[in-house]
C-alpha cells in the first residue's frame, strides 16, 4: 500500500525538496488518553512519534521531509506543529514585513477558529444536515424538528 500525507508543499523546509505534513487532532482528555499518558503534552508528543513511525522511512526514501501536524481538539499543539506554525509567521515576516508576533497570533487564531469548526461538526453533524433537523434535548429524550417546522418556530420563512 502506498501512504500519503494530508498536505504537500514543495520548498518548505528546503528549496529543492517536498515537505510532507500529516494532520491528526487528538482529543487529549478521554479517559483513555489520560490513563496512557500522565500529560496531555505526552500523548501528543506519542501521536507525533506513531506518525513519524508511519511516515518517516517512505518519505526520506524519496528524499521528501516528513511532519506531523499534531493538534489537541482544544487547541494544544504538538512540539513539531509549533515549529511548523513559527516558520510559517517567520516566511510571512520576511515577504511583509510584518512582525513575527502578530503573524504567529492570527495563525494560531485561525487555527483554533479551524478546530472549533471541526469540533462542531463531530458534535453536531454537517451545516447541511444541522438545518435539515433541530435536534432538542428534553429530559432524555431527543425530538427530531423538520426544517420548515423549526424555520416557522423561529419566524424565518
């Protein structure tokens, strides 16, 4: 089987070669995570070296760099996603002008704004099929709303 990586970028790390980056979300306070790990900076420096165990060996055989993006569901980054992001605002520094601390600011803001929408989804579904039903919690009991009847509900149509 042939692995691939979420996203490649040609000139990264180096001119000439292509960086190979990997995205695993980790969610560092289940039950699960805290009993393996006594940290949650632990179990992401583990997430990031079962990546590199993964990866690493095909892409220096093709003479491609290999790094995990490893990010908790909260926010927390791993040690190799930290230098990712910081060569990112050092890159746009340089081209802008622009200081380094603002730059690293708004990416990790983008990043958290990206997290909280994928958060979102895992919780609630899709866009599309959070419109299709409202989904309400009574008591334990959950009541499923068709999309004209909530929109009417909410005086939208």
């Amino acid at each position: 089987t042939q692995l691939r990586g979420d996203i490649a970028v040609q000139g990264f790390w180096s001119k000439s070669n292509l960086a190979i980056f990997d995205v695993r979300r980790c969610h560092t306070n289940a039950p699960s995570i805290k009993k393996s790990f006594s940290t949650p900076a632990k179990a992401l420096a583990n997430a990031e070296k079962t990546k590199k165990e993964k990866y690493l060996k095909d892409c220096l055989a093709k003479n491609w760099h290999f790094s995990p993006f490893v990010v908790s569901i909260d926010g927390m980054l791993g040690t190799e996603a930290n230098m990712i992001l910081k060569k990112l605002a050092d890159d746009q520094a340089e081209k802008t002008g622009a200081p380094r601390s603002v730059l690293i600011n708004w990416l990790r803001t983008q990043l958290s704004f990206a997290l909280l929408r994928g958060n979102f989804r895992c919780l609630f579904g899709s866009r599309q099929s959070l419109f299709r039903h409202k989904m309400t919690l009574f008591e334990d009991e959950v009541f499923y709303k068709s999309q004209s009847h909530f929109f009417d509900q909410m005086n939208l149509l």
